[in-house]
C-alpha cells in the first residue's frame, strides 16, 4: 500500500510491518522474520523497485520480527545496513539477547544468521531523505525516523483503531520508553507509520493519549 507519494508499506508479513522509500535512493526499514523473505521480495517488486536497487536498509531494533531478513537482503543487494549503535551488538550477534527475546527467535523455529552493520546511527544523523530519531525504551538503541508529515516509529508505539505502547514484557526500558513517546507527542508530523499495527494520523495527539492512559 502506498502510504504518501513513494512511501509503500510492503504489506509481506503479519507479524511485523516493512516500509520501502522509493526517493532519492530505494531504502527499506525492518525486514521482517525469518521465513517471510520471498513476501518481501515480491512485495518490493510490486513497489516498483527491483531489491537489487536498494541502496539503505534501516533496521529500527534488535528484535527479531524486524532483522530477520537484514543478511538475505543484503546479499541480494548489496545495500547498506544501518542501526543505532546501542543496538547493532546485538544485532550482529556480538552481545547475548535478553532471555525473553532469545525465547522469541527459538519460537519462530528458524535459524537467525546477522547481517553486518556497516553504519551506526545515531540521534541526529540524515540518511535516505530522513532524520534519525534515537527512541530507546522498547529497545536500548530503538530509533526512528522523521520525514517531513511522516514518523516511522517501529515499536516505539502500536498502530492500529486504538494506538497504544509497546506491551511492557517486552520493553527494556519503561521509563525510558514514556520519554521517547513524549518525544514524539512534541514533533511536527503528522501520519504515525508504526511496525506493528496500521498507520494512523495526527500522530502527536494519538500519542498525547497514550501517555494520558499510562
């Protein structure tokens, strides 16, 4: 679905959401789980962009459901694989998974292989049209990136009729996650596009009432 003109939300998996930038350079955020590479790879293509193209890829967070696909897509490519760098040890496999999110990729029943990270990201940073965003809590090294009207949040918040916080069980930080949500509530955008759940608008208000329920 194209969410703004050369923004597309690959729609490959539904355990997690994949955005492509088609402008100024083809650059995909998350890459799905493992398993789910031949729905992406169709999916770019439908976008218009063959994935050899792709210039960036910017993974959001460690977890799994988001990095599953970094290695392959890489390889495909050639692309330049970009994380924050409180997260990218974990990442590229050079520092253990919390016990909890080791659980979550024994559950998918496939074997994770790390991409190499070729450049740490940090707050402030420009890459692909976008400005970086380092939204920790949910994870140490969460980011996000703002574009002009559009945030792509990855689990900084859930999308959806009714947005919400990432659940608790699986936030590193909490305290540290409220700030980065009232982070957002402060910015000038408008559409939320977050990695899970559907896309939502106003995305600062949205984001004022969940601080509001927490």
């Amino acid at each position: 679905m194209e969410y703004w003109p050369g923004v597309h939300g690959l729609e490959a998996t539904r355990i997690s959401n994949q955005y492509l930038l088609v402008q100024p350079e083809p650059m995909l955020v998350d890459t799905g789980p493992p398993g789910s590479l031949p729905g992406i790879l169709r999916a770019i293509r439908k976008s218009g962009v063959a994935p050899e193209r792709l210039r960036w890829i910017v993974l959001t967070h460690c977890d799994i459901d988001h990095v599953g696909n970094a290695l392959a897509l890489q390889r495909i490519s050639g692309a330049t694989v970009c994380a924050c760098y409180s997260d990218a040890p974990y990442i590229a496999g050079e520092l253990p998974l919390p016990p909890l999110r080791r659980f979550m990729v024994a559950a998918l029943g496939r074997t994770y292989r790390p991409p190499r990270i070729d450049r740490l990201l940090q707050d402030g940073d420009e890459i692909g049209g976008c400005v970086v965003l380092h939204l920790p809590g949910h994870t140490p090294g969460h980011i996000g990136l703002l574009r002009g009207p559009l945030l792509f949040g990855g689990d900084a918040v859930a999308g959806g009729r009714h947005p919400r916080a990432a659940p608790a069980i699986l936030t590193w930080d909490q305290a540290a996650a409220r700030r980065s949500i009232e982070r957002i509530a402060g910015l000038d955008f408008d559409m939320l596009l977050p990695g899970h759940g559907t896309p939502f608008n106003d995305g600062p208000r949205r984001c004022k009432e969940i601080l509001a329920r927490r």
